[in-house]
C-alpha cells in the first residue's frame, strides 16, 4: 500500500504553495486550513506571506489589519491566535519556529493535528498526523468502514502510528491528498484509486455505515453571519455605527450579541458611539 500511495503522490500532487515554503509558510498554512477548505485559503495565503513573510513580520503588524487581511476565512479568532503565536515565535524562540512536539503545542490556536501537521511538513519529521481526510481513509482501506467514528481515541492513534513508514512526512502528505482528491467523503473514485486492490471497505462491497453527527456548520441567520457581517463592514469602512450596522442586519438583540462576543472575543473595540477593528 505504502509503495502505490507514494508513487501516485508524486505524479498526482497538487501544486499548493505552502509545500515549497518555509516552515512559517507550513504554520499560516495549517492555522488558515483547521476550518476552511484549500480553495478559499490559497488567495489569502498569498497575501499573508507577501505582506508578513517571517514571523517576526507578523509580530510587529497592528492587529486591526491582521484581523482585515484574514478577510472571510471565517472563525477570525485563528488570525489572533496566529498573531500571538508570531510573537511568541518572535521572542522566545528568536523568530524560528519550534523544533519539537512539545513546543509546537504550547503555541497559541496549536493542538494536535496542527502541532503533527507542522512537525511533518515542515521539517519532514515522523509524527502521527491525523486529519479528517485521513481518518477516513484509512477507516476505508483498512478497517473497511465508511467512516472513520466521531472522536480519535487511543486505540486509533496507536494502530495508525503502526503504518507509518521511514518516510513518514511523505505518508503523512500522501494519505491526506488521497483523503482531499480521491476518496472523498460522498463519492469515493474507487477506479482511479491506487490503494484499491487492497482497500478493505471496497473488498467487503462497500457496507453502509451510518454517518457520524458533526455539530452542523450553520449560516444563514445564525450568530456567525452576524458576526462576519460586523467584521465585514469593518474591514471595508474601519469605522461603523449601531445604526449603520442595523441597515445590514434587522435583528436588534441578536446584533447587540453580536457586538458584545466580538469585542469579548478581542476582534473588535467600542469607541464612544461608533465600533472599529481591534487595535
Ligand atoms: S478504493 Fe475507494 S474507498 Fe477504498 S481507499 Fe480507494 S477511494 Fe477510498
């Protein structure tokens, strides 16, 4: 599985930047990819690396225009977690990112998969790298079921940490393309798969599972919308007011909640009677 896996990766990789960067192009990477797809990162990263290409670029950057260059990758408290973790980077580590597990967690908006992710890809290191399109993967080609369950647990960790091979980054990158490209959630492309001799779930006449329940990602007329409709208005004119933002959103409470949880959450800061990006 490991030899078909590898060469179908290099013939079959896509081109995204941040697998020609440096580490610090891998870390903006990962902290834009936790909840947003490939598509929607790739502009943004761009312009974040041009505009902040180390660490300690981001570090001295007025938190106003890096809440602003975030744009609507959404969930806007990763670009404040990001920034802190450039200080941090900055400062205690002299602007190089850290080399060990153990550091890699205690950055800010830095958990698991990230911490493993970074470790990986950036200095090729062997970690136990598990993401959703992983997961799933290998949920399929080797414990034949559709899905992988709700939760990692241990029993997981430790019978994937088996498979990983010497070159466990070029694993690691393989399986999650695979995941990303091939064996997708709703409509696996078996027939081009390179795994599919061996893959047990395809072997076992693809049983029906039921599909784990995810908290829903909502959108429309949700707190969220609020929020990134706030956010939006600030980006484009720096300064709002109570009432211009109530032309753009009816509900009065749920805007006023809105208000609150963004300036509790540091995006946003009150100024006598108007609103601006956090400073
Ligand atoms: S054969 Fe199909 S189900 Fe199995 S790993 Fe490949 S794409 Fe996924």
């Amino acid at each position: 599985m490991h030899t078909e896996l590898h060469t179908w990766y290099w013939k079959n990789k896509r081109p995204l930047p941040w697998r020609n960067s440096t580490p610090w192009g891998v870390v903006v990477s990962e902290f834009m990819l936790q909840q947003t797809p490939v598509n929607r990162v790739l502009p943004v990263w761009e312009v974040w690396m041009k505009k902040w290409p180390t660490p300690k670029h981001l570090a001295k950057a007025k938190k106003s225009d890096v809440i602003k260059y975030w744009g609507r990758l959404g969930y806007p408290r990763r670009a404040l977690r990001l920034h802190e973790t450039s200080k941090i980077i900055t400062t205690k580590y002299r602007g190089s990112i850290p080399k060990t597990l153990p550091e890699l967690r205690e950055l800010p908006g830095v958990g698991e998969y990230t911490a493993a992710a970074i470790y990986s890809f950036a200095y090729g290191k062997r970690a136990l790298v598990l993401d959703t399109n992983i997961r799933r993967v290998f949920a399929r080609a080797i414990d034949g079921k559709e899905y992988a369950s709700l939760t990692l647990n241990n029993k997981e960790r430790t019978k994937r940490e088996k498979l990983i091979p010497r070159e466990a980054s070029l694993w690691a990158a393989a399986t999650m393309e695979l995941g990303a490209t091939i064996c997708t959630a709703r409509s696996p492309q078996c027939e081009i798969c390179p795994i599919a001799q061996s893959c047990v779930w395809r072997f076992k006449g693809y049983p029906k599972s039921r599909a784990p329940k995810r908290k829903t990602q909502a959108w429309h007329g949700t707190d969220r919308q609020c929020r990134g409709t706030i956010l939006n208005y600030l980006r484009e004119k720096d300064r709002g007011t109570r009432s211009q933002f109530e032309k753009l959103w009816s509900d009065k409470k749920q805007l006023e909640k809105a208000l609150k949880s963004l300036e509790t959450d540091g995006l946003i800061e009150r100024r006598a009677k108007s609103f601006t990006l956090a400073s």
